[in-house]
C-alpha cells in the first residue's frame, strides 16, 4: 500500500516492547471483573511515555492518517506503545480512526476531513430518501473500505501482535441523528414513525458493518477489544448515546433504550459511552441486563458534574461495572486518589485509569510508583 513517509512499517513489530505474560495477566483480570468475578488482582489502566526509538515513529495529522494506511498505523502504534509501556491492566490495541461518521458511508454519506481535529459527517439525507432505504442498501463502499483494507494492512505488519478493534460504531440513535441531522429531534413528536424506521436502518447498520469489521480483525463476536485498555469476553460492541443525553426519558425509553439493547444482545453484550450528565439516562443504560459497563466523557469546565460517589453506588447496585477516568479532586493528592478508586473497584464495579494520581502536586511522580502503591493496596 502506498505511503508518504519514508519510515518502515515493517520495522515497528521490532519496536514492540510487549510483555505476552503481561498482557495475559490483564486479560485473565479484565475476564474476571467485566464477568462479575474476583480477580487475582484489581485491574487498573496506566499509560507510559515512549523510549527512544519509538519516539522517532511517524505521527501524523488527522487529514494524512484518514488516507494513509501506514501513517495511521504509525499513529495508532505509538498509542498501543503507551500501554504497553506502562505494564499494567490495559490492553493494547489500534484501528483504523476516521471519525464518528464513518459507518454512514456505507450509505454514501461521507465525511469532511480535516488536518487539526477528528473527521466530521455534514451531508445529511432527505427523509424522503430514507424513507426509500433497506437493509440491503447498506454496502461496503467509501471510506468505510478504505478503514477495513486499513485493517487489513495493519494484520499484515503486525500479525497478532498487538489487537485491532473496529472502527467507531456510536449507537442507532447517535448515528439517526449523524443520517438526519437536528430535523430528529423534531420528528421525535412530528413524525415518531419515521424515526423508528430510520432507528431500524441504524441498527442494522451497525450489526453489518461490526460483522464485516470482526471478520477482517479477527476478533470474535462476543469478545471486544476498545481503546488501547479494554479487553472482554463477555460482550463484542460499544455503543455510544451522545446525542441520547440530550433527550426526555420518555423520549430515552422509546427511540434510544429498545435499539441499544438489540445491538448488545448481538453481540452478547456491550458497554455504553457518553459525555455529559443525564441520570435518567445512566438509570436506563444501568437497567438494560446485556450491557456489561459504562463510562463517560468528561466535559472540560465541567469535569466533576458527574458525582463520583453517586455513580458508583448505581453501578455497585445493578451489578455492572464503570470503566476509565475520573479527575483528582482539587487538592487531592494522588495517594488519595487512588484510595478513593480502590473503595469501589474492590467491590468489582471500577476498572479506573491511574494516570491522574502521577502528575501535579502530591502526585506520586511516576507511573511505577503509582502502580505499586495500587498493588500494595490488594496485598
């Protein structure tokens, strides 16, 4: 496959400072409490800097990485190095990342790409024209080919390495709103017909295109890697609801809830993402039983709005598991920090990052040490 950049891909196996008995370790633990086991040890997620012959690996921009297989697997490899790096819990894995749209060109919608930010659906269709749409119109084609013969070329330099995991899948109302634009919201009340059929469309886009992604990474129906941490037996697909957060909950229950559950019973399971606060929407998530964990993203400006304790006390009580970072308190320090995720990830409902107990004041300075202090805590 043609590249721009004069560095090797075939050297980067060479530069994978893996540890295979590591990362079994990580994936025994993450079996265990995403399946609502007891590990041998709490799992916890930490990323490390890069050594020196790494660090001269391409890292490209977001435009040269959408149409240049090898750069982004450069990018995506100097990311799985992190983990690796650091030895922890997390499980390192890479793909093919061209946006949050990308599955809608399998429609022939696609996306705007840009140099200094993530690529970004803006052609719409007409209702009319979903209206006339069937499962069958959903096609490998566009950029969506082009991410699996990404895919395809990452397996071929890599081997079985390092885990590839499929390109962004969102949700069915996540990816409505991406097909229909803000006219959704409105046909909500207007035209609630419509909105299933097009929830209908969704869903099957996501069962079809997830499948054909999972033949060509290898990865099994049931089983997901995600994220340069996440490794599970028991469910095969992330869904994302960030435009369900913006919604009723009788609007929660009846357009975002029935086709999230269809997706993850698919799959045999799945964890839910999103970024904001809707506690309706948490409680929905929480109560659906194929959905395995949740995590959100955290709002710059309004990064404690989510109230830790709170939300670990619901994923305490319905069984399931939270998964990634929370922020240090200001004035916190990061031993405190630490103790405060180790209250409720010993109780098997938190796999936290650990990264935020290293840096700033009272941070323990490095990873190792922060590491070892959360072992310590288990002995």
């Amino acid at each position: 496959m043609s590249t721009t950049t004069t560095f090797d891909v075939r050297q980067l196996p060479e530069l994978y400072r893996i540890d295979p008995a590591r990362v079994a370790l990580a994936k025994s633990r993450q079996t265990a409490v995403w399946a609502g086991r007891k590990p041998d040890a709490y799992p916890i997620f930490f990323s490390a800097g890069l050594t020196a012959d790494q660090a001269v690996i391409p890292r490209a921009n977001y435009r040269e990485a959408f149409f240049d297989a090898d750069l982004m697997l450069c990018t995506q490899f100097r990311g799985a190095c992190t983990a690796a790096n650091a030895k922890s819990d997390a499980v390192p894995s890479i793909r093919a990342n061209l946006g949050t749209g990308i599955l809608l060109s399998c429609l022939g919608l696609e996306q705007e790409v840009f140099e200094d930010k993530m690529p970004w659906l803006q052609e719409r269709l007409t209702k009319e024209q979903v209206r006339r749409l069937e499962p069958d119109d959903i096609k490998v084609q566009g950029s969506f080919a082009r991410g699996l013969e990404q895919m395809r070329h990452f397996r071929a330099i890599m081997g079985e390495a390092v885990a590839i995991y499929c390109m962004d899948t969102q949700g069915p109302l996540d990816l409505a709103h991406l097909l229909l634009g803000d006219d959704l919201f409105l046909d909500m009340y207007d035209d609630p017909a419509f909105v299933h059929h097009a929830l209908e469309l969704c869903v099957e886009l996501t069962l079809r295109t997830t499948r054909w992604m999972k033949e060509v990474s290898g990865e099994p129906a049931e089983t997901i890697y995600h994220g340069n941490q996440i490794y599970a037996e028991n469910m095969g697909v992330r869904v994302c609801e960030d435009t369900t957060v913006l919604i009723s909950p009788e609007s929660i229950e009846e357009f975002a809830m029935p086709y999230t559950r269809r997706v993850a019973q698919a799959f045999g399971g799945a964890w839910v993402h999103y970024c904001g606060r809707n506690d309706h929407l948490t409680d929905a998530i929480l109560s659906i039983p194929e959905v395995r964990g949740i995590n959100f993203g955290h709002i710059p400006g309004h990064v404690h709005d989510q109230p830790f304790e709170q939300v670990m006390q619901r994923c305490l009580a319905a069984g399931k598991l939270y998964k990634g970072n929370w922020p240090r308190f200001e004035g916190e320090s990061g031993r405190a920090y630490l103790d405060r995720m180790w209250r409720w990830a010993q109780k098997g409902c938190l796999i936290p990052v650990g990264n935020p107990a290293v840096k700033g004041a009272d941070g323990f300075g490095s990873v190792a040490a922060a590491q070892d202090y959360w072992y310590a805590l288990q002995a």
